[in-house]
C-alpha cells in the first residue's frame, strides 16, 4: 500500500466503516474481573515532509499512573459525563497545549481493553502542522513523530507472549523495534496494527498477523 497517497477522505471512509467492527480485547477471561473504567485518546496525524506520520508522547514518571513512563498517544481517563472526542480532545490540550480548534477529527476506532483495565477509545484526528507544542513537564518529557510507513513494515515489530497468573493462557504483546530511541509496545503498538489494518480495509477483526504492505 502507498501510504504517502493515502487521503484524509479515505481515512475518514475507512473509520466510518470501522464502527460497525468488534472492540479488541485480548486478555483472556478472568484475569481482568472487575468492570473496564473509560478512556480515550487521539492518534495525531501530521503530514510532514511529505510523508504521514503519527505523533506519540513519552509520558513522565508519575506513581499514580501505571503508563507513566511509557509511549502513548495523547489522551487518558474520562471524566462523568465526557463523550470520547471530549476526553481526547481535552487531554491532547492539557499534555501537549493543542487547541481543539488545531484537530480535524476523522472519526474513531473500536474500543481497545487495556492491561490497566481501561476501555478506551481511539480518535483519529490530523494536526495542523506545524503546530506550536507546549508539553505539560508532569505529563509529558518528549513529543515525536514515526513515518506512517516504517510503521506499516512488518520487519519493525514483533509479538511476544505474556505469562499470566492462576494458569490462564498468555496473550500476545506488540513490540516494535526503538525509533530514536524509543520503543512502541503494549497497548499503544495494538492500536497502530488496528489502525492500519482498517486503513487497509481489513479490520473486520483485531489480529496481531503480520501485515503485508
């Protein structure tokens, strides 16, 4: 697939399709027992350099956060009453200082269960770039793009299986390889795989299959 001449209508058609998809959740039954909280949070995509790319942050430390530390999208848990593109909408602001007004949402991916036991919901949105970033210091050390396309290749990732607890069965991770230093996994690499599988028009199901470009 030619990412770089993929365009904002057929990313808006493909996730228009997607609602009608199944949530990904691959933990297997009884490991997470108590009910999913909901979150949110918005995959970013710049054109830059005449390429796609997908905007990620590396969380601070933080205690009371059990991604902190990590490779995210902006985003995080919502509050009473908060539809998803508010609470994407609203956390990319107070992580990274990005007006609402500077996102053109396309639409949003299925539900995705998190280890941290989150229901959440992938925005899709494009950033006007360049855009001028203000990174909340307690939430957020580094703010970076990954070309869409060196996402997409299959040689940059791999799955490793997770132990579980009481004899269940394990699950499968997604680790891509470090890109400036910094690695995608978990939660966040699953999100990308779905995402360019609905982009491929082959997301009816969540699967961790390599893809072919």
């Amino acid at each position: 697939m030619d990412w770089e001449r993929l365009d904002e209508a057929t990313i808006r058609q493909r996730l228009t399709q997607a609602k009608a998809y199944p949530p990904d959740d691959p933990y297997p039954p009884g490991l997470l027992r108590t009910p999913p909280r909901p979150a949110a949070v918005l995959i970013p995509f710049v054109r830059h350099q005449e390429r796609w790319h997908l905007l990620f942050i590396h969380r601070a430390e933080n205690p009371h956060d059990p991604h902190s530390g990590q490779v995210s999208f902006p985003g995080g848990r919502s509050e009473d009453g908060e539809r998803p593109p508010e609470t994407a909408l609203r956390e990319t602001e107070e992580e990274l200082g990005i007006s609402p007004r500077m996102v053109r949402l396309l639409g949003e991916m299925p539900h995705q269960r998190t280890i941290s036991n989150y229901w959440i919901t992938p925005l899709v949105g494009v950033l006007s770039w360049p855009v001028p970033l203000q990174p909340a210091a307690a939430e957020v050390t580094r703010v970076f793009l990954i070309p869409l396309a060196w996402l997409a290749d299959p040689a940059n990732r791999e799955i490793r299986l997770r132990e579980t607890p009481a004899g269940l069965p394990p699950f499968p991770i997604v680790y891509y390889r470090p890109y400036q230093g910094e690695i995608i996994w978990g939660a966040t690499a699953r999100m990308v795989l779905r995402l360019l599988d609905i982009l491929r028009g082959q997301g009816q199901r969540p699967t961790l299959a390599p893809f072919q470009n």
